[in-house]
C-alpha cells in the first residue's frame, strides 16, 4: 500500500487512515471541543501480522510528532494488552493528529481524556469518574467499536525443548541446574531444596550428593564425548592456549579448539581447563596438550597451535613435536606455530614507552625475562626496530590450510 500521507501537521499514513477517529473534549466551562485521533491499533486488529504491521506504522508516525520529539514529555506505555483493570475494556488509546499529543477515548460517548501516563502521570480514577457519569451511561449505542477484552500476554516461550518426566530425567536436570546456580552438591539435600521440590512434585524422591557426583561425573563424560561431534573425519584442528594464575596464587591452562564443522561454520569448543601444579614449564604444559588430543583423538589432525611468544611456550611447542614424532606424526613446531600479535604488539609499544622514557625505573625490576631483554635492546638503539619486524613477519606468514 502506498505510504503517503495525508492531511495535518505530521502528516497521517494513508495506511492509518482506517483508525482515525473523532472524538470530543469537554473544556473547563462545559464547552466542547472536537478532536480528531489516530488511535493506537494494538487491541483493535485481530490477525497478529496485520496488527504488528500496523503498530509500526503508527509508532513510526508518533515518533516524529512533536509530543514525542519534546523531550520534557514523558513515553506513555501504549500497549494496554498488558493492563488487566477492567476500565480499558471500555476506551481506546490515540493520539492528536496535530500534535501527537495522547489521549484516551470512551467507546461508548466518544468523550476524549487525559492518558494516565501523558504529560503527567494522574492514575485511572478519572476514567473511573467519567463512566460512572450520566451522559457516559445512558448512551445507548456506542459512539465507537463495542468493548474489547484487553489481550492476555502471551506465555514466555524458550527455544530449549522440556523433556518429558522420568527419574533419569530428572538427574540430567539438576545437574544442570546445580551447575548453572554454581550450588555445591550438598544443595541437593538441604530441607528447603528437598521442600520446594516436593511442592513442584509431591512424592518426588531426590538422589544424595554421593549419588548425585556419580551423574555429575556420567554427564561431564557424556559432555566431552559428543564435544567434537560435529567435526569431519579429516578436518584438522588448530588450538589456542594460555596459563593464567587466580588472586588465590592457583595456576591453570585453558585450552581451545577451532576447527570447520561438517556445515562449514566455525566453531570453537573449550576442551580443557587443566590445574597447574608445580612449575609452568614447556615440557609439563606439552603433556598436558598431549593429553587432551588424545582423549579427543586428534593428534594426527593437529594443525597449528596459537600462544603467546613466552620461553616455555617455544620449549612446549618443540616437546609436542618431540611426542607426535614418536607416532610417526609429522608436525612442524615452527611453520605451525602462531604467536599472539595481541602480545607483540603489547612488547612492541612498551618498548617505544621505554624508548620515550615515560616509564617509571622502578618497574624495569618486575618486567618478564623477555621484555628485560627488549629494554636492554632498547639500550643498544635497536629493539623497536627488531619488534616492528616481528609484527611485520607475523602479519606475512601464510595461513596453513592443510
């Protein structure tokens, strides 16, 4: 339909032409005053497409009135299918034609109010008032559409599908939901837990916490089985890694995959997240990546391994080759290996800070073994060239496909 507009001020959609309505305003001193509106369509179109449609249209039009462009004046809530009072069974919603301006309208009179939620917040009692009045009940015909019952919200919908009830559904659940509240598993016997369990079930018996580690323990294996299930037979995969250490001095390695899946869509996968015990070195870390491409059997497919450029990273990268060779792997530890530009770019600008001398001496003493060694470069006039270079053979490098 041709959206052109027809006459006032904010110009009208043409598709808006079919709720506009006119109604009149009983000024102070009895004098009326007709008002044309464009009531807001939400409770008066049935199809839900033609009904979306047309509060787009008409929100689109209100946005550019002046009402709405002011703005000292507050937003009403225009969707009245949310209000479950029975005095919105009776009126409509609009807004001035001229101004956008909004308003209520009685059904049954056409008498044009104030909105409770216009230019100031003033409740429902006048709407109540107006009804209870003598030239308001004694209409006999309505003046405009018969009353409609406001629309009930639509339950909440949810993309994940609720399995039906058993016993062993009923674990894989509270797993979940022990996990995603982060509860310990004594939750599971606590007297308030067990009460409003009962009082969603009665009858329902729940496992103990010795019971429920041992399906807490089956779901993580059955989790990590099927974590790589939608990768091809031949398709490699890369991996990324990094150690961090927690405020608690505990030290952990997280490790990633990437890989095509069979859809062609990228996925990345979390394949481990290891403890750290004792010191971080390469071999221990390569142990630890050797571990997890084993259990996910993919050792031979192994492609490239992205880390950030520390000295035990270089050892790690070296001892995975070291392994993989034994089984007859063939794997290059320095065409696959990737370093973060994220952290040559970090060494590279504070080494130009340092070059500015806008660091403070005092923290040259608690810099990585790496970065000293660039400020000992920075000495010599020659490490921010040789990291610039570093970035720029970073950025050359190929990416292995196969």
């Amino acid at each position: 339909m041709d959206d052109e507009m027809v006459d006032g001020p904010n110009r009208v959609p043409l598709s808006l032409a079919n709720f506009k309505v006119t109604g009149h305003r009983i000024a102070v001193g009895g004098e009326h005053t007709m008002v044309e509106l464009v009531k807001y369509p939400h409770r008066f179109v049935a199809d839900d497409d033609e009904r979306t449609a047309a509060v787009n249209v008409w929100r689109s039009w209100w946005d550019n009135t002046g009402y709405a462009r002011d703005p000292n004046t507050p937003n009403p809530h225009w969707d009245s299918h949310t209000r479950s009072s029975h005095i919105w069974t009776s009126v409509g919603e609009g807004a001035e034609c001229t101004t956008g301006t909004p308003c209520i309208f009685c059904l049954r009179c056409g008498q044009v109010l104030q909105h409770p939620n216009g230019q100031r917040s003033i409740g429902t009692r006048h709407i109540v008032k107006h009804q209870s009045t003598k030239a308001c009940s004694s209409t006999e015909a309505f003046v405009h559409d018969q009353p409609h019952t406001p629309f009930t919200p639509r339950p909440r919908t949810t993309s994940l599908s609720t399995p039906l009830y058993s016993t062993e559904a009923l674990e894989e659940e509270l797993v979940r939901v022990v996990i995603d509240s982060n509860w310990s598993f004594r939750s599971v016997e606590r007297p308030s837990f067990l009460r409003f369990v009962d009082f969603l079930r009665p009858g329902t018996v729940i496992m103990s916490r010795y019971k429920f580690e041992q399906t807490f323990h089956k779901q993580y294996d059955k989790a990590k089985a099927a974590l790589l299930s939608d990768i091809g037979t031949s398709t490699k995969i890369s991996i990324a890694l990094d150690g961090w250490s927690a405020a608690n001095h505990l030290s952990f390695l997280a490790i990633k995959g990437y890989y095509i899946n069979t859809n062609w869509k990228l996925r990345e996968r979390l394949l481990d997240f290891v403890p750290l015990r004792g010191k971080h070195t390469g071999f221990s870390m390569a142990m630890e990546v050797m571990k997890v491409l084993d259990e996910t059997k993919m050792k031979s497919r192994l492609l490239a391994v992205t880390c950030d450029n520390a000295s035990n990273n270089s050892t790690m990268v070296t001892s995975i080759k070291q392994h993989l060779e034994t089984e007859n792997i063939d794997w290059s530890s320095d065409e696959n290996l990737i370093l973060c530009l994220a952290h040559i770019i970090n060494l590279v600008v504070q080494d130009i800070i340092q070059h500015l001398k806008l660091a403070a001496s005092d923290e040259l003493t608690h810099t990585a073994t790496l970065q000293r060694q660039h400020i000992e470069d920075v000495e010599a006039r020659s490490s921010v060239p040789n990291s610039l270079r570093k970035v720029t053979v970073s950025l050359s490098q190929p990416f292995i496909t196969s």
